[in-house]
C-alpha cells in the first residue's frame, strides 16, 4: 500500500508542476500578446502626427509659392510645435506648385527631408518611402504618388502632381 500511496503522492507532485507550468506560460504569452498589440497604436500616433505636419508644410510651400509670384523654388522655413524656427533650406517646386521631386523612391525620401526635416523614420522605426509611377498604375502621370510605410502596419501618401495627402492607411 505504501507503493501506491507514493505512487500517487509523485503523479500529484508531476501535475501539480504541470499546472503552474502551464498557467505561468499563458500569463507570459499574455503580457506578450498585450504589448504587442498596443505598440502599434503608439507608432500610428507617432505617423499621424507626422503626417499632419507634412501636410501643413507642403500646403505653406505651395501658399508661399503663390505669393511669390510663382518661382522656381522657395525658401521654407521649418517650425517646431512651440514656433520657434528650426530650420531653413531651398525647395525646388514644380510648375503645378507642389515640391518639385525626382520621381524615384530615393527622390521621395529626399522630400520628406526636405519637407519635415527630418530623417525617414517615426518614433525610432524606419520609414520606406516609395514611389509609384502613375502611367504604370492608371496610364495618367498625375496620379503620381510617393507612399511613406513602416515595415508593417501604417501608411499614406502624398499625390506628387496634385499635393494631397491621404489619410492614415492600416
């Protein structure tokens, strides 16, 4: 009888250990499946925010463009939130009065530098800045368009002829 009662005593002891095994792992896949998911929406906060001052820039570029009498290109001058200058530099404009680009993913990742000052990248994650022909898409060269992403997730694009940006795309 002792046989079995130890017998039982190391079938518990094992289950027991399974047990805790088995809960400590799902609470740790838990965790993990909760920080993951929530740093995607800290990214796109970071992009929209971004977005909102590429879209503030490239609208004050063509405006000043106006002003100006219609140059070839303009000096912009990059604010920070508090308004305080931060930047300056010549942009190229194109005859329609956007920021004039090379049309090649590199001419796209050239503007948002120029745009934005600032590197192609949001909250520490790399940005790709790409570029889509608008022949090869619809046989119109106007729909030209430079598409800013993370690896996964979030994107928007800028409309190279017409300055329109998109909203946030998941």
């Amino acid at each position: 009888m002792r046989r079995n009662e130890a017998s039982d005593e190391r079938e518990r002891t094992l289950f027991s250990n399974l047990v805790v095994v088995v809960v400590f792992t799902s609470l740790i896949l838990g965790f993990i499946v909760y920080f993951n998911d929530s740093s995607p929406s800290i990214r796109k906060v970071a992009l929209q925010t971004l977005v909102e001052q590429f879209t503030k820039s490239t609208l004050n570029a063509h405006w000043q463009w106006q002003n100006e009498g219609r140059p070839s290109s303009i000096l912009l001058v990059n604010y920070d939130a508090q308004g305080n200058e931060i930047g300056r530099h010549p942009l190229n404009m194109s005859h329609l009065g956007w920021p004039r680009l090379t049309p090649t993913s590199k001419g796209c990742a050239d503007l948002w530098r120029d745009v934005l000052n600032t590197d192609l990248e949001v909250e520490g994650f790399k940005m790709y800045a790409e570029f889509y022909d608008g022949v090869q898409i619809s046989d119109n060269a106007l729909a030209s368009i430079c598409r800013y992403r993370l690896s996964t997730g979030p994107y928007f694009e800028y409309k190279v002829y017409t300055g329109q940006v998109s909203k946030i795309i998941s």
